[in-house]
C-alpha cells in the first residue's frame, strides 16, 4: 500500500492524501485523467508516475517542468519511505508513504480452503476445465426456466436494468 500527501506550502503539513492498494502506476498531473489531479499552472497534464517494480516503487518524472528531490531535478529515481517530492520548480509538494501489507491469516486459510475445494471438486467430477461446457440454444429451454444465461437472479438487476426486489418480478413502491 502507497500513500501519497499534499503538503501545505508553508508549514508542510499534509492537506489531501491518496491511498493506493494495488495500482501498479500512479499517475500525478493536471489532467483528469490521472489518479492524482492538481491544478497548478506549473504542474504539467502528466507530470510523474509512480511504478511498482520487483525492487519496490520508483519515480519517474514525466512534466516539463520536472520533478524535483532534495532541491535537485530527477529523471527516476527509487521511493524511500516518507521522501518528499515537488512538481515543478516552486510547485506542490507531494510526500510518499509505504506501508507493508498486513497479512490477514484468516483470509489466507479461507483462501486455501476454496482453492483446494475447487481442486478437490474437479477431481471427483473429472472436469479439467476444457471442452466441459455445455452450450443451449435458447429455443430448446422452456420458458420460465432458470438457467445460468438468466443473468437478472445473479447480480440483483433485472434485465432491463431495474433492482429486483425478489418477489417474483412484481413491481414495488418504495416505503415511506
């Protein structure tokens, strides 16, 4: 997990964060686009990236104006915990955050559990995933019939894209 803070341009304390758990590129700059948008005149449309690689996070400057660590103007460069970036010459002060992921054991043994049912599931049925599906013309299903393409009892939306309320297609009003 990477946090990232704007800092206040006098006393530098932290006035917007941005936390990113799984992106493997931030992106800063002007336009809308970005997962980090400020609006300064001297902060470029995509002014630097922040990438995810085998050795951590580092930063790459992209902005015209440059990217700017320690005073000095940067390319690339390795994320150390808590350094602190400015955009720009006289622009936005940005300060970076690592955090290690906590390891939750309890979603890890849920996790294992349901990978070695679905492996214990496919061995008993044989199914290896290939060629075991079985396709149905639609005019060979009666009406009325619930089959896996009936796609309004999966996700709660009927087909026409209105909330089922599960009772039975009927519609109802809300209570007030």
């Amino acid at each position: 997990m990477i946090t990232l803070s704007l800092l206040h341009p006098l006393n530098k304390t932290p006035v917007q964060h941005w936390t990113f758990k799984e992106e493997p590129v931030i992106r800063i700059g002007r336009s809308t686009d970005n997962h980090v948008v400020l609006y300064s005149a001297v902060v470029s449309r995509h002014h630097v990236e922040i990438q995810r690689t085998d050795q951590g996070w580092e930063i790459k400057s992209l902005g015209t104006n440059g990217t700017y660590l320690d005073g000095k103007r940067i390319a690339q460069a390795p994320v150390q915990n808590g350094i602190i970036i400015r955009l720009a010459r006289s622009g936005p002060n940005i300060q970076i955050h690592m955090a290690e992921e906590k390891r939750d054991p309890l979603k890890e043994l849920l996790e294992n559990r349901r990978m070695s049912a679905s492996v214990q599931t496919e061995a008993a049925t044989g199914a290896t995933g290939s060629g075991s599906t079985e396709v149905v013309a639609a005019s060979e299903v009666p009406l009325g019939a619930a089959t896996s393409l009936d796609a309004s009892h999966q996700d709660g939306v009927s087909d026409d894209d209105s909330p089922t309320s599960g009772n039975s297609g009927s519609a109802s009003s809300p209570e007030l």
